[in-house]
C-alpha cells in the first residue's frame, strides 16, 4: 500500500476507512484454526480433548494478552479464542475488515460470550460421547447413529450408564473453556547486591474457569470488563 500513497489509487484507501466499527460498539475478534480437524488428527491429539494442545492455545493466547494492552478479556477453547478490546480502542483505527465482531453493549457481549460458550459445552458433550463409543469399539457410522438427534440429558445418561463418567466432574478446562483477564502482578526481576528481591508492576494474563461467563455474578466478580 505504500506505494499507493500520493497516487491516483489514494482514494482506494477511504474504502477500507468506511468500515469502522463505531462507538459505542465494542470490538470482538474471532480467531479460529483452519482445518484443525486434520492438524489434530496429523499430530495425533488425544481425543476429545489434547490437554497439552489446550494449554498450549491458551499460552499463545495469555501471550497476545500481555502484548496488547487494549484488549481486556479473552475466551477460547478447542481451536478458537475471543479477544475482547476496550471500549476506547483505536486498534488498527477499528477497522471491521479482520473478522470483528461489533458489539453494541455490554448486554450484547455478554450474549456473544453465552454463545460460544454454549457452542462449547455441546461440543465437548458430543465429542466425549463420541470418542468414548468409538475407544470401546463402535464405528463412527454406529456412534453417529447412537448420537444422532439426542439430548444433553441422554447425553449425560449414556456416559453414566455405559461408561461410568458422570460428566460434571470432567475438567473445568475442557467443559466451560477458558477465560482470560489482565491483573497487575508484582515480580521479582532481579535481586539488589544484598540479595533483596528487585520488583516491579507487570500486567499479566490470568486464567479463570467458570460455568457461566454471560452471567451476573462473573460480570459483578469482572468490573474491569466494563472499561
Ligand atoms: P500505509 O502505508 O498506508 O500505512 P499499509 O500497507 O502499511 O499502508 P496498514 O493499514 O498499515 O497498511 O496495514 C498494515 C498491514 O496490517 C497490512 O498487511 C494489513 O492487511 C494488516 N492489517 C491492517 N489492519 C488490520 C486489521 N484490522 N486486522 C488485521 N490485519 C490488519
Ligand atoms: P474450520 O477450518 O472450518 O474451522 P476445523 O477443522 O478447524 O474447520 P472446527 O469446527 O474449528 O473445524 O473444529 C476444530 C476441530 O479441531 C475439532 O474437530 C476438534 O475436535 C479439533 N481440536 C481442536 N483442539 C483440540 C484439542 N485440544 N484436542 C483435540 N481436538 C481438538
Ligand atoms: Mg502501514
Ligand atoms: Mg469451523
Ligand atoms: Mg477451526
Ligand atoms: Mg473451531
């Protein structure tokens, strides 16, 4: 684009500048792997869920977190994260064209995080019945046919009856996904001649686990989310 400065193409650019997400919107950005399906199969997850994969999104994802001091709040699990930007952002001068989710109150958001959030807990019920059907012997056509058209509540029945799991107790990790906030820490970063601790104030990503991110009483523990 450089070279387009100055140029007859300058006006091209105002294109691009119309899609601003406008206040009082709140930007939400999506990003989801391509194709993990396959990438989770050519490196052999554990399946349902790979514990080291999760982990391994959810450090990239504490990463992005402490780089960016605008967004506040992220929610991920599988292979999609959220990444929730303050209200005030001027990132990439709010540009809507990078898969953005515009949101127009905190009401909104809060329905967009119930969303996904539900889209995983029905996930991960499917795929844990899934693969445990499967693990014991059943086709993928058979374990389709069981699954096929069935509701959380038989869901649950089936890994009680037949498996012995009851699933409330399956890791918080892999039912509710995982949630993300910015605290300031006090670290050591080094230790004076005398051997006293050195520290300073540093913004770190934090992770918290909860069964209803769209709720009340995570939004009243959260008052930051509301910047
Ligand atoms: P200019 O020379 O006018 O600054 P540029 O080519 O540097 O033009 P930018 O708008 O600065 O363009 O964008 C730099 C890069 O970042 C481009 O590759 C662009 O596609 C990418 N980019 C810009 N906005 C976003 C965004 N909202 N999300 C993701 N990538 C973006
Ligand atoms: P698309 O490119 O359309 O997003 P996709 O193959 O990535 O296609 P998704 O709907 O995003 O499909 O689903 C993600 C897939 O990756 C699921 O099949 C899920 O089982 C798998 N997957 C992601 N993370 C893990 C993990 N930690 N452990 C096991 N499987 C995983
Ligand atoms: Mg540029
Ligand atoms: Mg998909
Ligand atoms: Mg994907
Ligand atoms: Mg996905």
């Amino acid at each position: 684009l450089r070279d387009m400065a100055n140029s007859k193409y300058e006006y091209v650019k105002s294109f691009e500048l119309e899609d601003e997400v406008m206040l009082p919107n709140l930007m939400v950005v999506r990003i989801d792997g391509r194709d993990f399906s396959r990438f989770s199969q050519v490196h052999e997850f554990e399946k349902p869920n790979d514990e080291t994969a999760l982990n391994l999104m959810n450090s990239c994802s504490a990463a992005v977190l402490e780089e960016f001091p605008d967004i506040i709040f992220a929610y991920g699990y599988s292979d999609e994260y959220s990444f929730v930007f303050k209200k005030t952002s001027r990132f990439y001068q709010r540009r809507a064209s990078s898969k953005v989710v515009s949101c127009a109150s905190a009401e909104v958001l809060q329905a967009y995080l119930a969303w996904r959030q539900q889209d995983c807990h029905a996930n991960n019920q499917y795929d844990t019945c899934f693969w445990m059907l499967v693990k014991s012997g059943k086709s993928v056509s058979e374990t389709q046919e069981i699954l096929k058209d069935t509701q959380k509540q038989q869901k649950n029945e089936l890994l009680f009856q037949k498996f012995g799991i009851n699933y409330k107790t399956l890791p918080e990790l892999f039912r509710q996904g995982s949630c993300l906030f910015k605290k300031k820490v006090e670290e050591t970063v080094k230790h004076d001649e005398n051997g006293n601790p050195v520290k300073r104030l540093r913004r770190k990503a934090v992770f918290v686990h909860s069964e209803n991110i769209a709720g009340r009483s995570f939004w009243n523990e959260q008052p930051s989310l509301y910047n």
